[in-house]
C-alpha cells in the first residue's frame, strides 16, 4: 500500500515567525510505514549510483540521511552547526533570511573517490544544501545527488544547487 506522504505533512501557520507556514514532518516520522516510505522513496534514483556516504544537515536531515544511508548500505556524515563536532572541521558559511550561518564537518568524514547524497527534509532557497555541497567537494568527494522530502519550488533552490541533480518527494 502506497501512503499519500502529504496528506501526512502538518502546517503550523506562523512559525517561526509570522507569515511563514512552516511544514512539519514529525507525523511522517512517527509512522512506522510511512517513514519506511519515505527513506525507500528518497534513496530509490540512487540505488545504481555507487553512493559510498550520506551527507545530512542538522537536525531533521540527520534523521532521513542516516535512515538513507542505511537503506543503501553506505556511512553517515553529519554537517552540524559551527562549534557542534569536537574534532577537527571545515567549515562553509551560508546566507538565512535573517542573517548568516555556518555549516562544519570533520576533515576526515570524506575522502577524494567518495561518491556522496546529500539529504535533507527540506530545501527552500537551497543556502544550507549549497553549504553542504561546498563542504564535501572541499574533500575532493563527488556530490551524485541531494535528495530532499518536501521542495519549496517557488524559493527557487534547485538553482542554488546547480549543476547537482535534486530529488524531491513532494513539491509546494
């Protein structure tokens, strides 16, 4: 049985701050089958690509990225907010709405010949994911895909993404 993965999607209007209708995915995420869905789904036009890693962002792409990465039976990197890894990191700094940002990852997570998906819950203007690209070819490792829940298409972040090819599960 194939779950209709938006109709799980819960909007809480006027979160974080006013205007903004935020989607929220814990309903996915607490449904066993509807979870299983979703990770078969994200990994499913990887499957041939000889991913050796999953690249995910904190926090909600930490969840669906080790979860993908499991499913294609490769690592798990995590890329944490700046002072967050206790070894040594790289670093790649990214615009918000509302200011700046920074992403890190351990120098040793990624090797030169690491064939890497990114993965997320969700892309909007792409910053984050183009950060997280950054970080990984800074390795020398190749990014074959990001793969992302929910796309909010009108933000336009496919575009931040380029040349990368983007997989989104469902798109507003």
């Amino acid at each position: 049985m194939t779950i209709d993965l938006q109709s799980k999607i819960r909007d809480i209007p006027d979160f974080p701050r006013e205007g903004i209708v935020f989607k929220d995915l814990t309903p996915i995420i607490g449904d066993a089958q509807c979870l299983a869905q979703t990770i078969q789904q994200l990994a499913a036009p990887f499957r041939a690509s000889r991913i050796t890693r999953v690249a995910g962002m904190e926090a909600r792409g930490f969840i669906f990225g080790s979860l993908v990465a499991y499913e294609l039976q490769c690592g798990f990197v995590p890329l944490r907010k700046a002072g967050k890894l206790p070894f040594t990191t790289v670093k790649a700094a990214y615009s918000l709405e509302y200011g700046t940002a920074t992403l890190e990852m351990h120098t040793d997570a990624l090797v030169p010949g690491d064939r890497v998906l990114l993965v997320d819950d969700l892309i909007a203007t792409g910053g984050t994911a183009a950060a997280g690209c950054e970080l990984v070819q800074h390795t020398g490792a190749t990014i074959v895909g990001c793969a992302f829940v929910i796309e909010l298409a009108f933000l336009n972040g496919r575009k931040a993404l380029a040349p990368h090819s983007v997989h989104a599960l469902i798109r507003y």
